[in-house]
C-alpha cells in the first residue's frame, strides 16, 4: 500500500510503523485510522515477528485530530461513540489481538488517545522527555481507547483517577516508576535501547510469546484455577512446535537457540 499519513516498513522480522502527521503530532484522522488499520493487516500476513510503533518529529501521538471534520463540533458525522466504535476500539484490540510483541517507542508527548493507543502496546519505551497526558476531563469527556480499562490495571485506582480526572502530565520518569510503562532512557539512548529489544524479539519464540501476551491479557476474566486449565493447554500445544525442541537442544549443548517462531 501507498501511505501518506504513516510510514511503514517490514524486514528483517521486525515492523516498523511511524505515525507521520508531525504538523499535527501525530493526532489522528481519518484517514491515518485507515491507513493503520492497513499496516496492521500487512503486518499479521507478513513474516514479521515484532512490531514498533513511535511518531516522527517531536511527538508520539496527541490522539485525536479535533479538526477532523468526523469529531469536530457542529461536524456533519460528530457522534464520538461512532467514531469510538469505527475507529478506536478496532485499532486497540488489534493492537493487543497480534500474534507477535507490540513495541511501543513514545519519542515525546502522548496525550488523549495517543497515551492510550500507547498503553495497548505490549511494551512500552519512553524518552526521559516524554510525557503521558489524559486530556479527556479538559474537554469534558470520558478516557478511551482503552484508558479506563489500563490505567487502573497498571497504577491502581487512587492513580488512575487522578490522571484521569486532573489531566496532568506525567513525565516517562514518573511513569516508569509507577508501573505505567515498561522502561524510560535517555532521548538519545531511545533509538538504540528498542533497535536492540526489537532484534532480540524477532529472534526469540514468536508462537510462545504470542501465546504468553494472551494467557497474560485474558486472565483478568478468569478465576486461578481457570488459568491453570489455559496455561495447561498452552504449554501442550506449545511443547509440540519446533522452537520448543530447538530451545531444549540449545540448551543441552550450551549454544544460542535458534529460533524460527514455529
């Protein structure tokens, strides 16, 4: 496909998907939902085993383009529930349905939906300038994308409400510290420090980490016995593939595995 508001590439195993509106950092539109969704296809046929997801210029993503003539007030289409069920709700559970790691590289801010779409990543990698900004209450609305369901799963309720209902900036430092995202580095170590844990992704066992990211989303809705009945089953199936034997193999003779994600 041709795009013009990403900039997507495949190679290697590792998918790189650049959200590429810097005049408007990176805020969505129409047509950027569509052409996501695109790369998000090209993505699961592909051979890739990892997928990066980061922002050019200055900015992550500040979420929705309120200009959008699709959300704007007075617009001829702004329901923002429809554009939630159109756009939003399929990008995050795709985002977290894909068989393979999502590394999420916030390069600056990421703010509304932006911080959320951020959140529904597997991993998440801020520069130490980054920022994660709920601005929903300023503008009279709900969190979406997500925000109501990760923020009090990952900093707890006494946190998630007051991001939510303050709408304040938390720096990538604060949200490291909290539990929010995985890591925060330096600016100038971002590039690096997610080229290496994209590398080292796409080499790794691609079916059991696609498998691992589920056993691990789904259990909010089951009980401890229940996930052992799902962890049971998985480990079945996954003793039977081909990087399991290699990994063992590896092991007894004390090299690198080799794996293929099969």
């Amino acid at each position: 496909m041709s795009y013009q508001t990403i900039l997507f590439e495949s190679h290697g195993g590792v998918a790189r998907l650049t959200l590429n509106r810097p005049e408007r950092l990176n805020s969505f539109n129409t047509e950027m939902h569509a052409e996501v969704r695109g790369a998000l296809a090209e993505v699961r046929s592909s051979a890739a085993r990892v997928l990066v997801i980061t922002g050019a210029g200055r900015g992550f993503c500040a979420g929705q383009d309120l200009g959008d003539r699709a959300v704007a007030p007075g617009g001829q289409a702004a329901d923002l529930g429809e554009s939630i069920e159109r756009h939003y709700k399929p990008l995050v559970l795709g985002l977290r349905s894909l068989p393979l790691p999502v590394i999420a590289a916030v390069n600056g801010v990421a703010a509304g939906a932006g911080a959320n779409i951020a959140l529904a990543c597997d991993v998440v990698i801020a520069a130490r300038s980054a920022s994660f900004v709920q601005a929903f209450a300023r503008l009279g609305l709900v969190p979406d994308s997500g925000g109501t369901w990760f923020l009090p799963r990952n900093v707890g309720t006494a946190r998630a409400l007051g991001l939510a209902l303050l709408g304040e900036k938390l720096a990538a430092e604060q949200a490291a510290a909290w539990g929010l995202i995985w890591r925060c580095v330096d600016d100038a170590e971002l590039a690096g420090t997610v080229e290496t844990l994209a590398q080292g992704l796409a080499a790794a066992p691609t079916r059991g980490l696609a498998r691992t990211k589920q056993a691990i989303y789904e259990s909010w809705g089951r009980s401890l016995a229940e996930q052992l009945d799902v962890e049971r089953d998985y480990q079945a199936e996954l003793g039977r593939t081909a990087d399991y034997a290699e990994g063992v193999a590896a092991f007894s003779e004390k090299r690198t595995p080799r794996f293929l994600g099969r």
